[in-house]
C-alpha cells in the first residue's frame, strides 16, 4: 500500500549517483535551512563513482578552453561550452580542495584524487549529506510523478513523496523503460544508444595478434565521415583502445542504424601515407637490399602483425626487398594505410560506457537546466542528451549541469 508522508520537501533529488549527490550537496551549500531528499532506487548509492576509472574515480579533466573541452562531448558540445562558464574543470577542482581532496593530473590530462581511490570521493559526498542534514532514502524507485498546485507527488513501491522541486539525476540507460515516469510527464527524449564501446571482429584474422598495441593509429569507417586517431589495441575479441572508444562515441547513432556492421579501414600509424610508405619501402630497397622483407618491419609496425600484413600482401618470408614487385608493393602500401577489418557487434565488457541520448536539450532551459515545460523539475547529469569521451569528461558534465541546476533551484527557494 502507498504511504503518504506528511512533510513537503523543498527539494528531493531522484537518483543517488554523482550528479544527485553534488545537487543535493549543493542546494544546501547555498541554502542552509533546505530540505532536501536524495531518493535511490537501488541499495546502494554512488555504485558507477564506486567502479569508475578502474576504481580510482576519473573526477574530470585538466582544464582546457570552454571550447576545447566541450570538443569532447559528441551529444552537447554547443550547450556545455555555454554551461562551463558557470562550472568548469577548474571550479570542481577548487570544490574538491576545499573538502581536502587533492586532486592529480596525469600525462593525459586526466584527473583522479591523489589516493587513487574512488572511495575518497564517495567519503566526501557521504560526510557532506550527513553534516548537511540531506536525507537519502536507498531501495526505492521512483516510479510516478505528478504535478498539481505547485507541488510534485513522487510515487514509489511504498509511499508517496511531496516536493516543491525536483532535480533528476537518474542516469542513463538504453532501455525506454528507465524514463517511463519522465515520458508519462510528456517530457521529450532523443533515441537512446550505447556509447563508448569496443568493436567485435571475432572471425577475423587479427585475433591471433591479440594483445598487439599501435600508439598513433589512425581509424576510419568505410563509406562514413567517421574517422578517429589515437592508441589502437587488437583484442581477442576484436578492436579496442583509445582510437575506437571515440569512434563509437561519435559514430553512436549511425554505428547503431547500421546495426554494429561495418568495416573499419586502418591505417596503423597516422604518419603513414603512400608518398611516406613509397618512399620508406625505397630507402629499404636501397639500404636493406638483401636482406628479407620478414626481418625488417617498417617502422613502427610491431613484428607479429608485420608478418601477418605481408603474408595478406603475398609476400613469401624468403623474399628480400630487392625483389618485392610493384603489384605486391602496392598491396603492402594498401594493408599499412587501409587495412579492412569488418566488424560484427560490440562490446562494454570493463568498458567505461555511457547512453548516447536521453532528455533533449531543446526542452531543457541552459541558464537554469530547468525543464521547459515542466517548471520546477531541474535535471543533471547523464538523464541528458550529453556524453562524453573518456577522460574525466562524463563526471564533469555531472558536476557542471548538477551546480546549474542546485544554483538556480536556490534562486528559486529564495525567492519563495
Ligand atoms: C564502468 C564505468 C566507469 C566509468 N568511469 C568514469 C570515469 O572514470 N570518469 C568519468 O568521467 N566517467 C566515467 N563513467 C561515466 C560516469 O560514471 C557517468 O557518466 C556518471 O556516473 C553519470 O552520473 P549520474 O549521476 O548522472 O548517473 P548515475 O551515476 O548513473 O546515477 C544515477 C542513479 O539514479 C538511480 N536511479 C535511476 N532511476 C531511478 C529512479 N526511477 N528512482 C530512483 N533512483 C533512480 C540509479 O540507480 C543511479 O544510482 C563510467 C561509467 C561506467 C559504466
């Protein structure tokens, strides 16, 4: 049976991952008598901060441009470059510093806190609610929403909630179902699809090389505008690595129209072109004449793929460069700048993936992250049409839009 609970929250927060935490953290930051109530649907609180970057929390990125950073949101880039100027990298930073978290960056820019563990973060936000005097209320889905007069009734498995505002920071998800309470509130939403994910090309023959690792590899998709640089690592399974994590970030939408079938064309090093490889090829010819193909991979191809692009080229590994013929250094030339690997599927496994899609920024207010059509209810986090590549990028678009939304939702309360 449905309870009803007496009391109206000023604000209740719906999910209790990192975008819920830092609203509720800092609606009353700014707004020290709010009430406020993180609902959670499952037992456990901040469970992807928990596991991400590998367990050591990728909080954001080295601060870069406004518009150099929103570059790495393939959904939101126009809208964040406008949002970063409320929060950026830096101001998380700061955030962090004085709950006395340092922060490091690494060679790539990435951020994490100087423990290397997540659960550093996760004490922050746990130590902030309580002195906060924050609610949580864990295992408890919100399945229903409802407006009137002004105040929001939130329905769950048990009782029913009521709230002056709402932030939803309900994460995201590829399955419709997930924002089945937001859809019966008429609230528009884009198609949703996975993003950053691995590529399968399990039959192929490059899963015998699994394991080989191309720092500077350039990848393209054939008859798509796709094509990403980057570190490039062949799998057992197939493709992975840097390189193919911004392809599928990019290539979200047309890669899932296509049903995860394709070809990728690779070219293993992006300083490799025909006028570069013609030339190396002579300078071989010339300086290792008699010596065997085999034997002297062209730079910096490794040996184990080197074997396997020229035994696809037809070359025999008794044959010297002195007698490589035009029509097999041709092929050779193709194999090192274009070599197709047709692609069956995808994988998240251990991967740090994340919806391409969700609430559609047009119905969303950017000065405020209030919804357009729905006043009071506030949204942040991954529930957007916003994501990231990898890098700290997802968690600070959670930061960015969750102190919006946690500011503005203050503006609001003051004025009451
Ligand atoms: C394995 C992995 C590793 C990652 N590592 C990184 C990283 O290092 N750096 C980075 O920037 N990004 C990383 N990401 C992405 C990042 O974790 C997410 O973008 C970020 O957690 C989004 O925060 P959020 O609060 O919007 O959503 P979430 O963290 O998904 O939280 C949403 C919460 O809402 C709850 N919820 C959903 N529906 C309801 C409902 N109806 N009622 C009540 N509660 C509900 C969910 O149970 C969940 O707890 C990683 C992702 C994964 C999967």
């Amino acid at each position: 049976m449905t309870q009803q609970t007496g009391s109206i929250f000023d604000v209740v927060v719906i999910g209790g991952g990192a975008s819920g935490f830092f609203s509720a953290i800092n609606i009353v930051e700014k707004h020290r008598s709010a009430s406020v109530l993180i609902v959670e649907k499952t037992h456990q609180v901040l469970s992807k901060v928990k596991v991400s970057g590998g367990g050591r929390c990728n909080v954001t990125h080295q601060e870069l441009p406004f518009k150099t950073f929103a570059k790495h949101y393939p959904r939101g880039e126009k809208e964040l470059r406008l949002l970063f100027q409320e929060f950026s990298s830096t101001d998380i930073q700061k955030w962090f510093e004085e709950k006395n978290i340092t922060l490091k960056t690494e060679s790539d820019g990435r951020m994490f806190p100087e423990s290397n563990s997540s659960q550093t973060i996760i004490d922050c936000f746990a130590k902030e609610i309580q002195k906060k005097n924050i609610q949580l209320k864990t295992s408890s889905a919100v399945i229903n929403v409802r407006k009137e007069n002004d105040i929001f009734y939130l329905t769950t498995a048990t009782e029913e909630i009521k709230t002056r505002y709402i932030v939803a920071c309900t994460g995201g998800s590829q399955n419709s179902n997930h924002y089945s309470w937001l859809q019966k509130l008429s609230q528009p939403l884009t198609t949703l699809h996975p993003s950053l994910f691995t590529f399968n090309a399990a039959d192929h023959v490059l899963k015998n090389l699994a394991g080989v690792a191309l720092p500077h590899s350039k990848v393209r998709i054939r008859n798509s505008k796709l094509i990403e640089e980057g570190p490039l690592l062949i799998t057992h399974w197939g493709l992975s690595g840097p390189a193919i994590l911004k392809l599928s970030a990019w290539g979200a939408v047309e890669l899932a129209e296509r049903q995860y079938e394709f070809d990728v064309l690779i070219c293993w090093a992006d300083h490799f072109t025909e006028v570069y490889l013609k030339e190396e090829i002579n300078t071989c010819i010339k300086e290792h004449g008699k010596k065997k193909i085999y034997n002297t991979p062209i730079d910096p191809i490794p040996k184990r793929l080197w074997e396997l692009l020229l035994l696809q080229s037809d070359i025999t590994e008794e044959l010297t460069w002195n007698g490589i013929s035009h029509k097999k250094t041709n092929k050779l030339i193709e194999h090192l700048i274009s070599y197709p690997v047709a692609v069956k599927g995808k994988t998240t496994f251990k991967e740090e993936f994340v919806t391409a899609g969700g609430v559609s920024l047009q119905y969303i207010n950017l000065h405020t992250m209030e919804s357009k059509n729905i006043p009071g209810l506030y949204f942040a986090g991954e529930v957007l049409n916003i994501d990231g590549l990898t890098g700290g990028f997802n968690f600070q678009a959670a930061w960015t839009t969750a102190f919006i939304a946690a500011k503005n939702i203050v503006i609001s309360l003051n004025k009451k």
